[in-house]
C-alpha cells in the first residue's frame, strides 16, 4: 500500500505546478497512535515491534493552495479533512511530507521566517462556544495574538488594532469589555474572525467556520468572509461538509475520502461535471430547496474505520462503479483536464499529457 | 389548510401554548399555535434556534417539565385531548401511536443496555409478556430501519455502533408501536449527507408503509423540501406561515421566509453577497412588540411596531401573519 502510495505521488508533481502557490504539500501524512503500555514498551526494548494500531487520518496529500484563491476541502466526518486543515495553520506536526510557505519549507525555518509563517497563516475554528476563553473579556481575547507576537507595540496602538479588529467584523467597538456569553452564536464567530485577523495574516485555515450557525446568521458570515477577502486580498481554505456554501465560495474544491484527496477540480467544472463516484454521490444528496417530494435513494454503506481502510480503492465497498480491480489496486491521481485530477480506476486511460 | 377532500386530521393542534417561567415572569416560547397533520402526510416544522419548533413537537407529546408549562390549547389526537389525559394515559399512547425520534441517539438511548434489551423493554411497558416473541419483534423492526445483521446486533451495546446506526436503532424503538403519528426533532442534523440520505430514505419508505402522520422539525430547508407536503414555518413562537410546500417554497408571503431562502446559497451567483436577514433572533424575554419579526424585517411599518398582525389566508390554503405580505409575484 505504501509503495503504490509513493508512486502515485511521484506522478502527480510531474503533472500539476500552479503559478504562485502560497502553501503547497508533498506527500503530507498524518499517523495517529496511542502511548504503548508497559508491555509494549518492554517488547520494544526486547527488540520486537509490537503491534500498536496506526490510524492514518490522512493519507500522502499533493495540494496547493493558489495565492488569492478560495480553495474549499469537502468531506465526510472522520475524513481528515480538519487534521488536514491543522497541518496547513502549522498547529499540527506532519507525520510524513513536506509544508512549504512562499516556497520555503516550513520545517526548517527559523526566526522572523518562523515567525511570519506562524503570524501569515491564522486559523477560524468551528465552535464559537468552545474556541473563545469564557472568562476572558473580548479585548483581552483580541489583544493576546498581540502581546504574545508583537511586543513592538505599545498598549495604545494594541488598543486601537483590538477597535479596528472589531469594526472590520462588524462589532460595535463598545462591545470590547463583555464577555463570550454575551454574544449570540454569529457575534461569537465574528470574535473568532477578528482574533485570526489582528496578525494580519495572509491565509485563514477555516474549519467549518459557520456549521454551527442558524441560516439566517451563515448568511451573514459567508458575506463577511468574502468581504474580508476581497479587502485583504486573503487566501482560504475553507473546510466544509455543506457543499452549497463551497460552491458559493470556494474557486476550486478538493473532495477529501478517508485520509485521500479523491478530486480536485475548478468549483464550477467540478459541479458541472462531477468525476469522482464519490463525488457525485455527495452531490446527489445535498438536500435543495428546488428538489421536492424526492425518493431518497441512498449510497449504501458508511465510512470505514481509519483504522482498517479497505485495500485498494477506499471508496469501493459503497461504490456504484466498483469493478473486481477497485479492491486490490490502489487507483493513482489522475490529471483528466488541466486543472481537474481524480484517483479513479474509471479514468485510468484518461490521463492527458502535459 | 384546507379540509375539502381529506379525511379528519390525525392531529389537530389548537391554540397551544407552552411559556418558560423564571423569577422574572412567564416568556412564551410557544405562543398559541394552530397546526394539522393528516394520515400519510409529512408537515416540515421549520425555524432557527430558539424559534421554538422543538418546544412545539415535545409541547404535542406532553413532555415539557419546569420550569416549562403548558398554559394554554388543545392537542386532539385521534379527536381526543391528550391535555385532558392523565400522565398515566399519555405514557401508553407516547411510544405507541404517538412516538418521538430525538436529534441525539445518544441521549435518547441507554448507555448500559443492549440494544435488544432497550427495545424488548419498551414492548415489555406495552404489554409483550412472552421474551421470545418480543425480541424477534426487536430483530424485524431493526431490520425494518436497514441495520444489517440485527440478530448479532441486538447483543451490542449503542457506543459500539456509528452515529447512523444508533439514530436507526432509536427509530427502530420509536416504530415497535407502530406509531399513528411520528414527530422527528432533527434526526438526522448530527448525520453526514450520506448516511441522512439513508435515513431519510429508511423513513420515508416507512412512513409511506404505515400511512402515518410525520411532522419533521428541522432548520434545513433542502431536507423539508424534498420531504414535506405541507411547511410550517416558525419565528419567536408563532408560525408565521404554512401552507403547501411549493406555495411557501416558490412564493412566499412572510418576509421571514423570504429571507430564510435567500439566506441558502443556491441560486445566488457563487462569490456575490448573500440577500441575508439582519440581526438575530429575539431572546425569549425580549419579544419585541407587535409583529415579533418587525426589527429585522425590510417592510416593518408603524403597524408593525404596534400590533400583531392578524392570520390571513388565501385560495392556495396557505396561512400567515404579516401586515406586508411578499407580493406574490416575486419570486425568491
């Protein structure tokens, strides 16, 4: 499995090099493990491996996020999508792979460098409730990324950074001496927003940033992400399991299946034109509004455990399309389409050459 | 709602009214709705946090507790008052014709039971005294919701099945009375698309089976749509609009509405701003006067600032409470 792993990651570097990429990862992998217990531990100092299950959240990813761009990252819970997301912000180390930010790998730099990459990549968590310190006061909140990061600055100008923060989202700067359970839901994520901004950073990690959101407060949050791009001239990736809030805002979409990117595609090709038959799966369960009365005809089947993925195709046990090579061959990332890759048996004499 | 053709109403909600009391008073979370579900028909309950859809559907079932009460309305079940009923009473219609499936299996599921144990219980309170009978009951209804292998099944204890499997078993427990009238309260807003997809489909198919009446509470409006006959759609504890799913869908009267659907990013051009409703939801002790939608809403006149609109109706039997009714030519 690892070999064919490797190999699909060799041919991918050869056929897709987008200009001016501001994060881009080489075979990036996440391994899970659990402390050994005594036993274990006196095995290996015996000098035998014990068998401690690895769950491989995510599994040898290629991708790279385009300066300007809004890159949305679907999947299903348990798909890695998140551990992805925190590799990207740098709070979580790699097991394997390689980071680079503005071309410089993550791993070895040091310094200012360090510090620009650690302040230029900032992270919006999903839970509004959970993320924010609830005996903090909201400027206290805002000012720490401060503190801790620019000791430059005087108190005044912290103060004033913290206002400028809250007006950017749209709170009333009387609102900085309350509390997070003063805040409504939507208010409560426009805090999160503005203590990712205040650094200034070029790259928000948005992880689900309004799932936890009544419809009429998404809404307004999806509008204020764009703003803030269009402002800032941001880049996003937006993690998401709604794929119609994706659409609305993302320019390209990777579809995330057990620890592997599966597709990854221009947003409108992509829904356009679905490749991946996980990917048209998802799109034909997103409910609609302009659908009614519908038979539900469900894919069959749940997510595998991490822990013992299928072999060959992950995909195959739920998939429509399965043939007798999905279960034993690993499908390699495919380019079908400048811009458009899919690891798919289906499109193995579809490759284009470039 | 209209009567013409349709047989008697499973249940009939009237006037129900159910407040939260604390030091400062009684707030109404559900302020005096009118509802009908007919045999065979799914109503879509609809509204954001706090709007009081979920208050609605456990209010129908007769489980609020204090600080919560029940003040005021009727809930005729099969033509007879579930209000009027003694606890005793209403414990054996809950669970056999009239059975609620929770949005947390979790909570709703007993931690230190089998599965099959959970259920052969709930057949033992109605009445199966033979164990043996009963737990082959259990084995064909969990078969009935599409778990495989229920025979193994029953033998497992729920933190040893998915999130998916779970809200099936809890669907499983809620159709052993073969229930007349089924309320689901968000069963599959914790799900990812595809196992919702399967659930829903399991339901569906369920429910067209039994003939019985589903009222679906949920905020999603794509699910309701593709599910419901007939929309409710709730704001500060009124429904301010119900009718046919396509009326209120394709041309709605109440801004609220309005503003819901445009709030979906679906028909919007990917990347431009979103129609969105300002504002936030009214906490429950801070209900504004008059119309309650009247701070967030584009058409708020004087009258609204005053005075509750009155219901209005028109021919497509649809229903709503606004004093500025959508034209109906505009389309969301």
């Amino acid at each position: 499995m690892m070999d064919s792993q490797q190999t699909a990651a060799g041919r991918t570097e050869v056929t897709s090099v987008p200009e001016d990429p501001i994060l881009s990862m080489r075979n990036l992998s996440r391994v899970f493990t659990r402390q050994p217990v005594l036993a274990e531990t006196l095995l290996k100092l015996l000098g035998r491996t014990p068998d401690i299950p690895k769950l491989r959240a995510v599994r040898s990813v290629d991708l790279s996020v385009r300066r300007g761009e809004v890159l949305g990252l679907v999947g299903e819970s348990g798909c890695g999508k998140s551990t992805l997301g925190r590799m990207m912000a740098g709070i979580l180390p790699a097991s394997q792979g390689a980071l680079a930010y503005e071309g410089a790998e993550v791993a070895g730099l040091r310094g200012t460098a360090l510090r620009d990459f650690t302040l230029g990549v900032q992270m919006v968590f999903q839970d509004p409730y959970s993320s924010l310190n609830p005996r903090q006061r909201v400027a206290s909140i805002l000012a720490e990324p401060l503190k801790v990061h620019r000791p430059d600055l005087s108190r005044a100008e912290i103060h004033a950074r913290v206002d400028a923060a809250l007006a950017e989202v749209g709170l009333d700067v009387s609102y900085r001496d309350r509390f997070p359970h003063q805040f409504s839901g939507g208010q409560r994520q426009r805090i999160g927003i503005a203590r990712a901004l205040i650094v200034e950073p070029r790259f928000l990690v948005c992880d689900e940033p309004i799932a936890a959101l009544d419809v009429s407060i998404q809404a307004q949050v999806i509008n204020l992400f764009l703003d803030l791009r269009r402002k800032h001239n941001l880049t996003y990736l937006f993690i998401s399991h709604d794929l119609s809030v994706v659409r609305h805002m993302a320019d390209r979409v990777a579809i995330m299946y057990l620890g592997e990117i599966v597709e990854l595609a221009p947003t409108a090709e992509l829904f356009a034109d679905p490749k991946h038959p996980y990917t048209r799966t998802l799109l034909e369960q997103i409910p609609s509004v302009r659908n009614r009365k519908r038979s539900f005809s469900a894919v069959k089947g749940e997510l595998p455990s991490p822990l013992a993925p299928p072999p060959g195709c992950p995909f195959h046990p739920r998939c429509p399309a399965a043939m007798p090579q999905c279960s034993v061959e690993v499908p390699q990332k495919r380019q079908i389409a400048p811009g458009r890759t899919v690891s798919c048996h289906l499109y193995d004499k579809d490759q284009i050459s470039t | 709602m209209t009567q013409d053709s349709k047989p008697t109403p499973v249940l009939d909600v009237r006037g129900l009214q159910t407040v939260f009391h604390d030091a400062k008073g009684a707030w109404p979370a559900v302020d005096g709705i009118d509802l009908a579900l007919y045999p065979g028909e799914v109503l879509g309950l609809v509204g954001e946090s706090g709007s009081g859809k979920s208050v609605a559907g456990f209010s129908i079932m007769g489980l609020i507790d204090p600080p919560g009460e029940i003040i005021a309305g009727e809930v005729l079940f099969r033509g007879e008052d579930l209000r009027a009923k003694s606890e005793e009473e209403l414990r054996r219609i809950r669970g056999i014709a009239l059975a609620m499936i929770f949005q947390n299996p979790l909570s709703t599921l007993n931690p230190v039971l089998r599965i099959g144990e959970q259920m052969t219980e709930v057949l033992s309170e109605h009445g199966h005294d033979d164990p043996e009978a009963a737990q082959r009951l259990a084995v064909e209804s969990l078969r009935k919701v599409g778990i495989p292998a229920p025979e193994e099944r029953i033998y497992q204890y729920p933190h040893e099945l998915s999130g998916g499997m779970r809200q099936r078993v809890a669907i499983a427990i809620a159709l052993l009375g073969d229930p007349a009238v089924i309320i689901a309260d968000e069963p599959t807003t914790a799900l990812d698309v595809t196992i919702q997809g399967q659930i829903i489909a399991e339901l569906q198919k369920l429910q067209a089976d039994s003939g019985a009446g589903m009222i679906w509470i949920s905020h999603d409006l794509g699910v309701v749509a593709e599910l419901a006959d007939h929309i409710a759609v709730m704001y500060a504890g009124n429904i301010v609009e119900m009718g046919p799913t396509d009326a209120v869908l394709d041309h709605p009267r109440h801004p609220y509405t309005l503003g819901l659907l445009a709030s979906v990013p679906g028909d919007a051009d990917p990347g431009a701003p979103l129609r969105q409703v300002p504002g936030n939801a009214p906490p429950l002790s801070r209900r504004p006067l008059g119309c309650p939608f009247h701070p967030r809403c584009e058409f708020a006149s004087d009258i609204c600032r005053r005075e509750m609109p009155p219901r209005a109706t028109d021919d497509v039997g649809r229903s709503y409470l606004c004093h500025h009714p959508v034209s109906q030519r505009a389309a969301p």
